[in-house]
C-alpha cells in the first residue's frame, strides 16, 4: 500500500455552497461520478456507508465508509472498486474558496501500488473534476464527456457478477471498512 497521494484540482466558477451541494448529491445520476447514483442508508455522515451504483440499481461498483463530513469544505471516504480484490483507499474532497469561485481537490491516498485500483483512480481523477466542474458551471457534462457517459451506459450487462447490488448490502460494506 502507497502512503503517496495524488491530487487533481480544478478552479470552479461558482459559490462554495452550489459547488457542495452538488458534490454530496444522493439518490440521483452523478455524470462526474461516472453516471452513478451516490446510495446510502442516510444522510451522510461520519460513519455512514456509501455505495456508487448504476442508475438501474443492480450494480454497485463502488463502495465504502464516510470518514469526514464537514460542509462545504472537506468530504473523505473509504473507496473500493467491487470489481477488483484490492484494499480500500481513501478519497478526499476539499474546496476551498479563491478569488475565481472555488478551488476544487480531489485527493487520494493509499492507493494500492501496482493494481487495478491504482490504474482506475489515475485514470478517473481528471475526468471527474473536469466533468465535475462542467456539471456545477453549465449544468450538464461536456460534449465529450456525455458521449463517454452514453457510451458507458451500454455496458450495464457486462458488469462483473461481483458487483451485484445484493453482494455489497450495507452491512456487508461496514464490516468491509472494520477490517
């Protein structure tokens, strides 16, 4: 496991609570998130499990545990793709306010080395602060960005069994996080 942490940042024309808001959604289509809907068995909170599923619900592939909630600057999670045997990580989100709107950052950090994971998160960082600032500024992804979500979408059916939704139940996702 990698104690290295990499950054992504983006610069977001808007207010702090506009640009939070629309990071701590729940319940609906997230495009920055990869198309999936944040689930959780509340309101997030420290503690709380989360799980990214599909917007049809049966896959989740994502999940993991709310590690810090302090709006609207600071957001920290557990993170576990369902696809993959690899350790959890941590992601962090953190705004800040700067002359141009908000400063944006997602941070990760102990990232397995050498996995999966790794290559997914490098990977996915960019492209969910830019469509995420995309999103917050103009309402919707890029051009770009919604025909890679389109596209994404038709592969639905070819999610691993593994990330069924009945395999990840919350339950099963905090004794995940307790280990």
């Amino acid at each position: 496991m990698s104690d290295d942490k990499s950054v992504y940042k983006v610069i977001i024309n808007a207010p702090i609570d506009k640009v939070w808001a629309e990071l701590v959604k729940t319940d609906e289509v997230l495009p920055f998130f990869f198309g999936a809907v944040c689930k959780s068995t509340g309101d997030l909170t420290v503690g709380a499990p989360i799980a990214m599923q599909t917007k049809s619900g049966k896959y989740r592939s994502v999940v993991g545990k709310v590690l810090a909630f302090d709006p609207p600057y600071r957001y920290a999670h557990t993170f576990k793709f369902t696809g993959y045997d690899d350790p959890p990580c941590t992601v962090t989100y953190e705004l800040k306010e700067v002359e141009e709107g908000v400063e944006f950052s997602l941070i990760t950090t102990n990232v397995p080395t050498d996995t999966k994971t790794e290559k997914g998160m490098a990977q996915g960082g960019k492209f969910i602060v830019d469509t995420f600032k995309s999103v917050v500024e103009n309402g919707q992804p890029s051009f770009g960005g919604r025909m890679m979500l389109s596209v994404m979408g038709l592969f639905e059916p070819f999610t691993p069994k593994v990330s069924r939704s009945e395999n990840w139940d919350f339950s099963t996702i905090l004794k995940l996080n307790s280990d």
